[in-house]
C-alpha cells in the first residue's frame, strides 16, 4: 500500500483525538470484555501515534511560517531603515 493510500483511510486529528478520548471512557467504564479490552489498547496505541504524528508534522509547519514571518519583517525594517 503506497504512503498516499494509507495516509487517506488514516483519520485527522480530530477524528483520532474523539475515537481515543471514546476508547477511555470504556476502558474507564470497566465493564469492557478482556478480548475486546486487547483489541481497544492496540487500536488507542494507533491512535495516539497517529495524533503525535500529526502535531509534529503541525509544529514543523509553525516554526517555518513563523520564521519566515520574521525574516519578512526583519527585511521589512531594514528596507525603512535604509529609505529614512
């Protein structure tokens, strides 16, 4: 399965962050199943991978627009210090 594919049937962050806070309130409920108890531990492990991923990927995103914000600006203040 190509990276694309599997990055589509992959859910957003939001989607992953509800099914995760859904998956504790089970676990919290504690009257889930021992087999079904398993299946909700590997699939909340998916989900929180998925989520750093994510906010990693969002972080890089931020740095870079806001640095070259500040390079923009940092030019943009030199450009009126030469013209005053």
């Amino acid at each position: 399965m190509s990276d694309k594919k599997k990055k589509a049937d992959e859910p957003g962050y939001a989607d992953a962050s509800g099914e995760l806070e859904q998956i504790l309130q089970d676990i919290e409920s504690g009257e889930i199943d021992l087999d079904v108890l398993s299946e909700k531990v590997e699939r909340a492990a998916a989900l929180l991978a998925i989520c750093r991923q994510k906010l990693a990927a969002t972080e890089t995103k931020v740095k870079k627009v806001t640095a070259e914000l500040a390079a923009a600006m940092e030019q943009d203040e030199a450009g009126d210090d030469r013209n005053a």
